[in-house]
DNA sequence: ACGCTCTTGTGAAGGCATTCACAAAATCGA
DNA sequence: TCGATTTTGTGAATGCCTTCACAAGAGCGT
C-alpha cells in the first residue's frame, strides 16, 4: 500500500498531450509529473553537495521504482553514464528545460482570501521556478494591501496585468461560484493554463490547460481506502469470531455495504 | 487538451490498492479519484433540485465523458434505471457509502502556520464529509489560539488526541524538514491515512496511505504544456517564414532544446 | 399488448504505463 | 589489455484504464 496505485489524481478532466523534445521523443504525461518530483529531489541532492547520482538512489529520494525513474529519463535523452550515474547538475538542468522552466515564468493568482493569502505568501513557488507577478481580488478592504511585497490589484485590472507581465499560468482562489467567470477573463486575457482550487468544473477551449486540486476530495480517496481497511479488518475479526462463537458481526462501522 | 490526460497526479509514491465492495465487487483506484468528483457534481445537482439525472448530463458536469463515468458506477452495483438514469439521492448514498463517508471521519491537521490556517477555515471539509477534531502546533504562540471554534493544542499532545478523537486521517502542514518525524508520530499514535501538503517524500508502514499535494509540481506540469505550446507555435512560425525568408528563427524562448 | 425511444450496463478492443530483465557501456584495478 | 563490476538504457511482456459500440431493459403512447 503506502499510497495509492500512482495516484491517478482525484480530479482530472479529459485529454491528452505528447511532446517533442529536442531530440524530437515524445514524453508520456505520466513522465512530466514525475520529473517535477525528481527535480525536487535532484536540488536537495545538489544542496546536499552530491555531485552524482545512480538511478537506484535518485528513485527512492524521489519515492518512486528505478525502473521506472531511468525509463523516465530517458524520454528526456540519454544524460546518464553507465556504471556511474546521472550528473546531478547537468540532469537538473535537463529536467528544468524540458519543463521549460528556464524562464522564471509569471504567474497571476486571484482571490487572496484566507486559501490565497497562504499562496501568495508560499516560498516553494519561486524556489521552484515561479514568479508571482499579479495578485488580483475583488474586495475593496483587500486591494492595495501588500503581500509579499506586491500589492493586491482590483480585478478590473485582471487583464492589463495579465497583458503587462505576458501572463500565461494563473491560479484561481475564488469561490466556486465565479470561477468560472474568472476563469472566463483569464482565457480572454490570454491566459493558457490554470490551476484550479474552486471546487468547480471550468470549462474552457481547447487550447487551455486546466489542472484542479481538490482537497476534500484528496481526504475522500484516503477514506475509502481508510473504510476499506476496517472492512476488511472486521470481516478477519468476524472469520475469527466464527470459530468460537458460531456467528459474529463485530462492533466496528464497516461502511462498504449497501447503506 | 483542456486538461492533462486524466490528471495523472504529479504526486504518487506506488502501491496498489482494490476494494471489495458490499456486492464482493473490486473498484479501480482511478474510478475512486472519480467519485469524489461525481459526489461533488450531485450534490450541486441536488441542491439545484434534480431528482433523477442521466451518465450523460452527470458526466458532462464531472468534465468527464459518459462512457467512463457508466463504467465507474458499474463496480458499485446497478443503480441506474434504463432509459431513464439515475436517481441522484440514491447515487449519491451509494458513493458516499462507498467511500466510507457516512460517519463524518474526524481529521487532525498538524501545523497551524499559513497554509494550516486557510485549511482549518475551509467549509468545504465539514460539508464534504470530514470534521477537524484537532489542531495541532508547536508554536507556543499559536497554542491556545482558536481557529472556527476549535483550539490550537501543543503537540506534545499530538498522540493523546488522536487517540481520544480515534483518528484515523491527518493532514501534514508542517515544514518539509519535520514533515517525517511528524509523520512518524502520526503513524505510532494510529493514524493510518495522510494527506501530505510538505515537500517531503514520507516514509511509512505499508499499511498506512499518503497522498501528497505538491502545488509547484501541479505548476511545473503546466509550464511543461505551456512551453510546449510556445515550441510548437515557433516551429510552426519558422516553416511559414521559411517559405518567404529562406530559414528564420523566430523571436520566442522557446526551452524545449538540450539548455 | 406492442413497438418506439431512451439510456444503462458491459464485453471486447485498443492504448498507455509499469515492470521485467538483460545487453551494452563505462570505470577500475591488476 | 582484460576481466570484473557497476549501472544505464530499452525491447518485450504484462496489466490497467479508457473507449467503443451495442444488446438488454424500462417507460410511454397508442
Ligand atoms: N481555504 C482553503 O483551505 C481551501 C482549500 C481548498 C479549496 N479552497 C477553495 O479555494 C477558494 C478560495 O477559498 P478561500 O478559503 O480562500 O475563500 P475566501 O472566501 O476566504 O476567499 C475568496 C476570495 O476571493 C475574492 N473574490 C471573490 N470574487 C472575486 C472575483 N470575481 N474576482 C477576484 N476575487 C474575487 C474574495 O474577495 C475573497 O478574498 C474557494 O473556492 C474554496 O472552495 C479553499
Ligand atoms: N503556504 C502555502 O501556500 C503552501 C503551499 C504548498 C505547500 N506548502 C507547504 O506546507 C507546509 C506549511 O507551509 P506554511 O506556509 O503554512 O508554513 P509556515 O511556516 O507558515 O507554517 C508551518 C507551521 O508548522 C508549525 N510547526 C513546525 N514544526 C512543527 C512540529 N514539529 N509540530 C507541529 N507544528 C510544527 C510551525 O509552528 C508553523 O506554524 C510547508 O511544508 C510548505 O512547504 C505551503
């Protein structure tokens, strides 16, 4: 167990996308997600001072099979030395290119409520690679407060802002109940991709990205299988109980029925 | 496009994972990520009134396409009526059911800091089946504080409540350098489910679940698309110009390349 | 009672992703 | 120079998930 399947996320709309690098291969979308994490992992590597790094050891930093981490990789080309290792240095700038984040790319966040103040003031975005270049909200009491050091902006600016810093990523962290709206101005705007925190279907043209996180729906996918262990637990309870008893339905919830 | 395959997360450790249901039946991980979503667009449904709705409009609110949202239910069972479809009060008890949601499952959120305090503000735990039953921090200046009627405890007293509330799910807010040590806490005290917001792989007994969200990650995935769409519109850019110029490199970054 | 229409439920096919397992490459020491 | 050792890169196999496409079932009007 320890985590599910590869968790084929909670949320997910439909598509599909292939890339050409520069060697012209194409990576599998399964391969993007996980390169995020082996960056991750490669720049506490490098912080670590380690210079080299064996498929072996790099995989399990990064939580993942080594097969699967050097067929990863070599989606990217062939950047590995037999016998030795991955240059933790030249891999990391592999991965970083292939993720095209060589250029510090901006980034717009909208809603600065109580999710989107935690965002705004969040070092693991520009640590890793974002700038945030506007923060946009509605609310009157909110615009002109700093966050950050970057002042909140009315979101009638939403699209000078979006226009002004050539914005293509956005973050959305209203309500649900505009998002879509929101969302609508963004993609006017110029805007391509977004993440979505508003538990809300967005529906957009095709030529926008759309990925969602969903909290709740994260703690229901962990309930199942938490609902799935006690179940299971009482039904060995039960097949123990049996023998002594003749036939028992032990205390516990179990959940998995037919309501 | 629209969205990335089915959003395969950018998370995921690895494991496998298959529920007998009450009918003896097993339900694919992927199709338990869908039906939170599905339980999230009944319930707009039910509140907008409906009574009975079919895979088609279903799934058209889930953002996914009919034939997978009719698969999915299949692993639960037969609720749906021919030519007519489903009946939203009842398919929402069978997912809710099914997920294990029926008995409101207390969460203990450890870390209090910016992000924790947006999570334990957020109302879409509580209407969505989970009841935070403890806070949990070390700043001493945090313990005591109340956050939506609920008090901050020290974590010393981190086993003793998630035994007292039977716990079963937390939710790591802590920085990445005590996310582990928090975890193996959390694990020695009983927890067995994990939804892990650190940039911190964590290492656990095979019987407890991680799910992990790694919000840089879900913006680096976008930036792998966007990059590709500014290569692509390049390339497609040069062949026109070629045909005027002779060979031209058009202006745009344009990463993909070997750095 | 019957035929028409609608929509579910599901075998079968196809497509991806993961895992296996090993040949090829590189280093090192003798 | 050569053999031992290490570790990559990748075909091939396997297993999931998605998608297709349609038979079976349910309601409705006549
Ligand atoms: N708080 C959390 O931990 C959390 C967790 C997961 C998801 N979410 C979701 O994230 C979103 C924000 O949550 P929150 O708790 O920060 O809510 P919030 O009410 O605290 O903040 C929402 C903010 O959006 C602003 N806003 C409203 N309409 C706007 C518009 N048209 N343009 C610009 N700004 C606008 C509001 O002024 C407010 O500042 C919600 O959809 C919520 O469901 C929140
Ligand atoms: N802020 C964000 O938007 C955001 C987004 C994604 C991920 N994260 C991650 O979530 C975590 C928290 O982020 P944050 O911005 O809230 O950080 P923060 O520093 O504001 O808060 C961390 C909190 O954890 C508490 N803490 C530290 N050690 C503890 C311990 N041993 N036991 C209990 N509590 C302890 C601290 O007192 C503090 O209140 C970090 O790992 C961060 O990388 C944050």
């Amino acid at each position: 167990m320890t985590a599910h399947r590869d968790q084929l996320d909670a949320l997910g709309v439909a598509a599909d996308h292939r890339q050409a690098n520069g060697a012209g291969r194409t990576v599998p979308d399964a391969t993007v997600a996980r390169l995020a994490l082996y960056l991750r992992a490669l720049t506490s590597l490098a912080d670590a001072g380690t210079a080299t790094v064996s498929s072996e050891s790099l995989a399990s930093a990064a939580g993942v099979n080594s097969a699967k981490l050097r067929k990863d990789l070599s989606y990217l080309g062939s950047y590995g030395v037999r016998g030795v290792g991955y240059d933790v240095e030249l891999l990391t700038e592999q991965i970083r290119s292939t993720l095209g984040l060589n250029q510090n790319r901006a980034v717009a966040l909208i809603g600065l409520g109580h999710l989107g103040q935690a965002l705004a003031g969040y070092a693991g975005f520009a640590s890793r690679g974002f700038r945030i270049a506007a923060l946009v909200d509605n609310d009157a009491a909110l615009v002109g407060t700093f966050v950050r050091g970057l002042a909140v902006q009315h979101s009638d600016e939403l699209e000078n802002l979006v226009r002004a810093e050539d914005i293509s990523i956005a973050v959305i962290a209203v309500p649900a109940s505009v998002a879509q709206e929101v969302c609508d101005r963004l993609v006017a705007a110029g805007v391509t991709s977004i993440l979505n925190f508003a538990p809300a279907v967005l529906n957009v043209p095709p030529h926008v990205d759309v990925r969602k996180v969903d909290l709740a729906a994260e703690l229901q996918i962990l309930s199942f299988h938490d609902n799935r262990k006690a179940v299971q637990a009482d039904i060995e309870a039960d097949a123990a109980l049996a023998h002594s008893n003749g036939a028992g339905l032990s205390a516990r919830a179990g959940q998995a029925g037919t309501a």
